[in-house]
C-alpha cells in the first residue's frame, strides 16, 4: 500500500494536510501520519488510520494504476447516460462590439441587420432535441454567441417551444454568456419568466476609460457605464452574475481598481472573474506580445485567487468530448465545442441531418490521457491540468498557432491548497487519529 501519486503533503500554522489530486478531497492529518507519508514508512500507521486513509482514496494498492483510472473515468463520463443534456444555442452569430481579442473575428456577423435564427431553424432545432435527447433528461442550456441579446425573441421562442413539448431545465443551470449591452430590465425579466434563466456572464475589462478602450460598440462608442447600469439592475432578477475580467499586459495593473468598483457600487450576488487574453484569439499578431505567458498570468491569478478560493478539482472532461452536449448556431450548424459555434468547417452536422461527419464527431470521444503532450506524460498535477483543462486543443492541435497552456496551480498549488485552508479549515475532515483525539 502507498499514497496515490497525483498528492500534495501541506503544513500550514503547525497543522498537517493531504490533498489527494484524484478525487479533490483534503484531509487534516495528524504529525505522526504526515511524517509516514512523506517518508513512505506506512508499515508505521495504525490499520484503522491505514482504512480510513484507504476508504478516501489517499492510499491505494502497490499495484495501482493512476493514468488507467484517469482514462476510465474519461471514458465513463464520455459515454455515460447522462443526468443531463449540455446545448449551447447561438440564436444570432452578430455582435454589436468590435473587441481586438475577439475569437470570432473570422466568422462573427459585424453588422446590421443583425443575422438571426430563422423560425424554420429554430422549430427544426426543436425536432433535433426531441430526436437526440429524452424528454425525461433535464437541460442545461448556454444562450451564446456573437451576443445573443441581439436575439431576444430567438431565445424566448426557443425555451417556450422546449418546455412546451415537455423539456425541464436544470435548476440554476439556464445561463447567458452576453456582453451585457442588452441585458436590460426587460429582457432580463422576460427570459427569467418564459426560459427561466438564472445566470448571466458579462465581460468588464476595467474601469471605464480602459473598459471603452478595449470593448466599444462596432462605432467606437463606449459601453461601460451601460453595462455597469444594466448588471446592477439585473443582478436583483438572478441567482448571480459573473463580472468576467480579460486581462492582458496593458489592463492588468488596473484590475484593482475594477474590483474596488465592483464591491462598492454593485449588488453582492454579482462575482467577479480574472481571467487571461490568449495568444490564438487576437486576429492581429502585433497584439500577441501584450498577452501573458502561462507562467507569467499563473502569478496574476495567485494574487486574485481569493476571488474564487475553492478547492482544485479534476479536470478531465467538458461536455465537448461526451455524447450528452451540442453547439448549435444561428444557421442550425452542430458543434462539440460551443465555442467553435459559427466555425462551420468544424462543424460535425447539422438539426436537420442529424451527425454527418461522423469521423470528427467520433474523435471527440477518443480523449484519454494518451492524447496528452509529451509534456504533460511526467506533471505532478495531472489530474487537476487535464492537459490544459482543453480537449480541443488535445485532440485538434493543429487547429491552434500556440501550445497547450499549463494552468496556475503548476506554479502555485501548495499556495492555493493553504488559502483554501485558512479559509475553511474548520470545516476540513480529519481523519480517524485526530478524530480519535477529540
């Protein structure tokens, strides 16, 4: 018997813990019991502490395999029945912004009229969910884009339609990812009643000069005081929403400032996000030397890890590589990964044919850890990486001009496992020796 390999041993303020990577599960360990596992002397602790160690998954056989049950479990989710069905709906592939970074560039509608989901497409959309999911399997549904706002009608006649023929949607799961221009009152309180929608994400680069700069409307106007004025109001209406902040090398150092705002002049149910501009998404390459190297937004994201503090957890699969999700755009075009929506070339079928390129859309389930990067073959956090947290680029890598990025926790776990810790370290299971001492 041993210590599962993907672990990390953390003391901290005379405490002793282990994480194990596999499961994403800590313990509160006694000193005895950390001084065993890092020296590997297990014949030391106590069978009951060796079988509560084991129940939990932090000791396991000589003879177990890490990576084979990583590929099992990839499988399993890959092509279990599902306990419910992901469809990211792209009701118009337009968008009224013209940011630099913008991923969309080559395949995003940018100008008016705006270019809709048909009634035709829609209603065929509808047959497509009924011939491909059960009724009795809830929904979760992304409303995308372009900015799905510009189609507010679209998204309601669509979650009316579902819901008339017998769909229910998860609960706290019906969620808009929107440049907040439009995400008014009033079609923040329509969609709420007809689709139920519960969450939103929006996107504020900074405060107001270096938000405008940086996401103005396709005419240059700036739309910070818009956005601010349209979450505070619908914030009231959701469960929550999530202030999503793309940083790079020339607004970083304003992120600050940003969430002093936040806290400060918006409701509580309203969280923000930092997150990096990536090199593949900016259509001008004299734009790519602003953006971080992994390594260099992995100590950005320490110092704004007390935003999100929750435990790391693995990452192994998105809906993307499982059988229970879809992408569907403004055309009735199927995708695995929604954020390919519009990208027809990679596009697996459509509503009306059903899967047509069965080729690509197999190969979307052949993820396993085999796929990964030669580099990935000897990283301690394999689990919690995935590869990149990125199927996609796993199994598509030519269609990428960069490598597949570590995630912060590479460089910075132990210190990400102490946050944790401080924060919710009477909440933390100990295991049997310490219970014991109680």
């Amino acid at each position: 018997m041993r210590l599962v390999r993907y672990s990390n041993l953390v003391t901290f303020e005379g405490d002793f813990y282990v994480f194990n990577q596999m499961n994403g599960t800590i313990l509160q360990i006694s000193y005895d019991t950390y001084k065993a596992l890092k020296n590997q002397d297990y014949d030391s602790i106590s069978e009951e502490e060796k079988s509560f160690l084991a129940n939990r998954g932090f000791l396991v056989k000589d003879t177990y395999d890490e990576k084979a049950i990583l590929d099992l479990d990839i499988q399993r989710i890959s092509h279990a029945r599902p306990s419910t069905f992901s469809l990211a709906i792209g009701p118009t592939m337009s968008c009224n912004f013209n940011c630099f970074y913008c991923f969309e560039q080559d395949f995003r509608h940018k100008t008016p009229p705006w270019r809709k989901m048909s009634k035709e497409t829609a209603d065929q959309t509808i047959k497509f969910v009924q011939n491909t999911i059960p009724v009795s399997t809830p929904l979760e549904i992304i409303w995308y884009g372009g900015e799905p706002l510009l189609a507010p009608e679209v998204i309601e006649y669509l979650g009316t339609r579902l819901q008339e023929v017998g769909y229910q949607f998860k609960d706290n799961e019906t969620f808009i990812i929107t440049n907040g221009y439009y995400l008014t009152e009033k079609n923040v309180k329509k969609l709420v009643d007809t689709v139920k929608l519960r969450r939103a994400q929006v996107t504020i680069d900074g405060p107001r000069n270096i938000h405008n700069r940086r996401r103005p409307l396709i005419d240059g106007t700036g739309t910070y005081d818009v956005i601010m004025g349209n979450v505070a109001i619908a914030a009231h209406y959701l469960d929550s929403i999530v202030l999503k902040i793309n940083v790079d090398k020339t607004n970083v150092e304003y992120v600050p400032d940003l969430l002093d705002i936040i806290k400060n002049e918006l409701p509580s149910n309203v969280f923000p996000s930092v997150d990096s501009v990536a090199t593949e998404t900016v259509e001008n390459p004299k734009f790519s030397s602003i953006c971080f190297t992994a390594q260099e937004y992995a100590s950005v994201y320490k110092q704004y890890f007390f935003l999100r503090n929750d435990l790391p957890r693995p990452s192994l699969t998105c809906s993307a590589n499982t059988e229970s999700g879809f992408g569907i755009d403004d055309e009735g075009y199927l995708y695995k990964c929604w954020e390919e929506l519009g990208k027809k070339s990679v596009a697996v079928g459509n509503v009306w044919e059903g899967i047509t390129n069965y080729e690509l859309y197999k190969k979307w389930l052949t993820l396993d850890t085999s796929k990964y990067p030669e580099k990935c073959e000897s990283c301690s956090i394999l689990p919690l990486c995935g590869a990149g947290h990125c199927p996609n680029k796993i199994l598509f890598p030519d269609h990428y001009s960069n490598s597949i990025d570590c995630i912060p926790a590479k460089w910075f776990l132990e210190d990400f496992l102490k946050s944790y810790i401080k924060k919710h370290r009477n909440s933390i299971e100990k295991s049997i020796t310490l219970q014991r001492r109680q």
